[in-house]
C-alpha cells in the first residue's frame, strides 16, 4: 500500500500522560499536514511541513502539542499532558509542493483516533 | 463567524434526485476552493476542484460565485453511494511565502435512500 499510513489507529490514554503519534506519507511527497478533527467538524489544520522544516502552526496547537519531521519524511505529533478535550480523530495528510498558482491534492491517512480519559 | 461555512444538513433526498450544497467563505482573497468528500468514519478524498467557470464531473458540477463568495456542488441522479459528508475547502497562498492557509467547513451530510 502506497497511501498514507498511520500509528497507531486507536489510542486511549489517562488524562495526565503523554502520547506520540506517527505518520508515514506517501514517498515522493514533500508536503506533510497534520489535522485534528471532532465529530460533526471539518478537520482543522494543526501544522504543515515542508519537507522537514515546519512551515506554519495554527492558533490551536498549544505548548502541549509538537510536531516534528526529521528527516523529511516520516513525522510525529506528541502531546504532552493529555486534557479530555484533546480527544478527537488526528489526520495526517501529505502532497507536492504547492505553488502560487496551483494546489497539489492533500491525501489523508486513515487518522488517528485519540480518547483521553 | 466562520471562516468557511456549510449547511450541516442532514439532506435526505430519493435516489435519483438532484441536491445542491452551498458552501459560504468570509475572506475575499481566497483562492483555491474544493470539494471534499468523507464516508463516516474514513478519511476525506478529493472529489473535485472549483474553477471560476465552474466544472463538471460526470454527475458533479461545481459553481464558484466570487461575488457573492460561495461555492456549490450539484450532484444529479443520486445514488445509494453518494452517501456521504461533503466537505468544502477553501486556500488562500501568500504570494511571497507560498505558505498556505487551509480552512475545512464543517460538512453536509448526504443521506441517499432507496
């Protein structure tokens, strides 16, 4: 399967502790995003990288929340000290790069579904 | 208000009707609109883009009114499998950045019935 993958599919956790999820995208992509998304919502942007330098973060990743993409091709969102409100799908996509005239289309991964108790 | 903002519905047409969504967005300078399709609980999938001259895809036709700042999608003799959440997209790319800045709505859901 060439698509884009992520791991684990499902994690529950303590409110409190920390949990690091992963994102493969597909090879030839230099563009990865990171979505969160809550039921009936739209997935909302977190943070993109362009190849391994994090381009933009949004208002809505807090401090708890980092992301990082080393080596320019897998990446991982960590957050540290869970809250309830944390719970919620976390999408991974990626694509080409964008240019001023086009837009490259963003496939997803299957997500990440997060529960904090 | 919201940045990009859709009808959740839920619509519940007859199979081979006609339903059209609308998709509303606040900032004048969007660029880049789409529309995004999502079974329950799979992950989103392009389903087309929206060009100023609007666009057709088989069954699918796409609008885009800058005026009026809307896109919609026409979606003609609906099937069983068009069951769906339809999400609209709309980007906005800084010129000197290239840094791109993507607002999902929050989807309308499509209940097709035999």
């Amino acid at each position: 399967d060439t698509g884009v993958s992520q791991n684990p599919r499902h994690k529950i956790t303590k409110r409190g502790q920390n949990v690091t999820f992963r994102c493969d995208p597909i090879s030839e992509h230099n563009r990865l995003y990171w979505y969160r998304q809550t039921l009936g919502q739209g997935p909302e942007f977190l943070t993109y990288f362009q190849n391994e330098a994090q381009l933009e973060k949004s208002r809505l990743l807090s401090d708890r929340f980092s992301a990082e993409r080393p080596k320019g091709s897998f990446s991982t969102l960590e957050i540290q000290r869970t809250e309830q409100g944390d719970s919620a799908m976390y999408l991974c996509a990626s694509s080409l790069e964008e240019t001023w005239s086009s837009y490259n289309e963003q496939f997803f991964g299957p997500g990440t579904r997060l529960t904090v108790l | 208000r919201k940045e990009v903002e859709q009808d959740p519905g839920p619509f519940n047409v007859p199979e081979g009707a006609t339903v059209a969504f609308n998709c509303t967005y606040s900032n004048s300078a969007s660029q880049s609109f789409f529309w995004y399709r999502q079974d329950c609980r799979k992950e989103p999938k392009l389903l087309m883009s929206v060009y100023s001259s609007g666009n057709e895809d088989g069954r699918f036709t796409a609008q885009l009114n800058r005026a009026s700042q809307y896109i919609s999608l026409l979606i003609r003799d609906s099937k069983l499998s068009d069951s769906a959440t339809y999400l609209c997209v709309v980007i906005k790319v800084d010129g000197d950045s290239s840094a791109s800045k993507i607002i999902f709505g929050s989807g309308t859901r499509l209940s097709i019935r035999p």
